[in-house]
C-alpha cells in the first residue's frame, strides 16, 4: 500500500485498491497479480505456467511505483492471453471480459474478489451476496451516505 501515499498517478491507486480488496477479503492479491522484475522473467515462466487464472506484471528492475510496467498480461490455465495491456487496472477490468465472453467461473482462491467486482463495484446481478461482500457493501454504502 505504499505506493498510493506516494504517488497521485491514477492507475497506480487503481492498482493498490484491487490488492487491497483481495485482502480485506482476506484472499492472496498475488492470486490476482502475479508480479516480477524484467531480470526474473525466465525464472517466473514456470510459476506463470502453473498458473490457471490471473494477470502478470513485468516491471523493470529497481522501477519505482509511478513508473508504467514493461508488460502487463492476462493468463488463463497457464496460457498468456493477452499482452501489452499497459497497467494492471484495465488488465482487471479484460480478465473480468474475458470471464464473462469465455463463461469461466471465478477460482476459488479469488472467489470473493470477483464477486465484489462484478456484485458491488459492475452491479451485476448484486441480489445475492456473500456474507463478506455484503458486509462490505454495507460498509460502502455507510462511506457513501457520510460523504454525500
């Protein structure tokens, strides 16, 4: 969480906030974005082989927080998908397209992340809910009044 206090770039927040959702969920925002160095890259083909769903995050050595990643890329059952999408926010937002296009269901271990997403955040079918997200949609709903 570092970077959004020092930084106002807006993805960089962007990015933060989708780690952040994974772990108040308490579920693994590496699960989500699987991030390396441009120096580890060939030592992370394996890990990015194994991996069944989620989006990588290539950056250059030593790179700080503002600075664009090399390569920002979706995975799905340890195939690169897409590529050169630029930033990890709009890689979240062509994973979430690409669950709904292909008819995937959420894996376990992200489950709800991308409930909250699509539920709270897309309001997609947001009747049912999880006890977690509906928690914190109520937590949300309460920002929003005391803000408003």
């Amino acid at each position: 969480m570092v970077p959004i206090s020092q930084t106002n770039i807006i993805n960089v927040r962007r990015e933060c906030i989708f780690k952040a959702l994974c772990v108040y969920l308490n579920e693994e925002p590496k699960k989500l974005v699987k991030e390396c160095t441009d120096a580890d890259v060939e030592s992370n083909q394996a890990e990015m082989k194994e991996m069944t769903f989620g989006i990588y995050a290539i950056r250059k050595e030593g790179a700080e927080p503002e600075d664009d990643p090399d390569d920002v890329g979706i995975i799905l059952e340890g195939v690169k998908v897409l590529d050169e999408l630029g930033n990890v926010p709009f890689a979240v937002a062509m994973l979430f397209a690409l669950v709904y296009a292909l008819n995937l269901s959420y894996p376990s271990e992200l489950r709800y992340t991308f409930e909250a997403l699509q539920k709270i955040i897309m309001e997609l079918d947001g009747n049912r809910l999880s006890r977690k997200a509906q928690t914190l949609k109520t937590l949300l709903s309460r920002k929003s009044s005391t803000v408003e």
